[in-house]
C-alpha cells in the first residue's frame, strides 16, 4: 500500500499509523507520525548517507518501535538517489516473519 497523505486530515492519518504492521518511508517530517503506532511495529526508514539525522532512530527506540535503516549512497551531482531494493525487500521479509510469529501466538 502506497500514500502520500497530501490532502488527509490529521485523524486519517493517525488511524493509518496506527493500522500499520509495517511502515517503510523516506527521513521526513512524515515519520514523525510514528508517535501513534502500536508497539514493537516495524519501521524502515531510508536515511541519506553524509546527511542522515538518526532523530527518527531515537524516537522509535524511545516507543518501542522495530527500526530498521537504510543509508542511501550519497549522490553524485546530476543523479537521482537510489533506494537498494535489495536491503528493503530483506527488512520488510524479516518483519513480516516477526509479525507472523507474533500473530501464531495469537
């Protein structure tokens, strides 16, 4: 599921927090709804390499929260910054192994 939450009121948008198993998301003012999802959810945040803030590393820590990082290589001037695929897809599988797990034990 993919959302920008331009044009979504704030309570929509903490009841999606909220809901969320799994939230994988670029550094921004956005993570900062992390504040409203439940315990132990598993977060993946792609942090720009030189330039990366670990303030969102510590909120998460602080809630309870799975972070998971994933440092982007710095980019090279004229080029677009990619995200490696590879690194995501190895979070996201491992999240959802935990949250399988968690929801067997009912």
């Amino acid at each position: 599921w993919e959302q920008n939450f331009r044009g979504w009121t704030a309570r929509r948008q903490i009841e999606a927090f909220n809901r969320a198993d799994i939230v994988v998301g670029a550094h921004g003012a956005n993570l900062a709804n992390m504040v409203y999802m439940k315990f132990n959810t598993t977060i993946v945040e792609f942090v720009p390499g030189r330039t990366g803030n670990p303030c969102y590393y510590g909120m998460a820590i602080r809630l309870g929260l799975d972070y998971r990082m994933v440092v982007l290589a710095d980019k090279v001037q004229g080029q677009v910054n990619t995200v490696p695929t590879s690194e995501v897809v190895r979070h996201v599988r491992e999240a959802l192994a935990r949250w399988r797990q968690r929801s067997s034990r009912g």
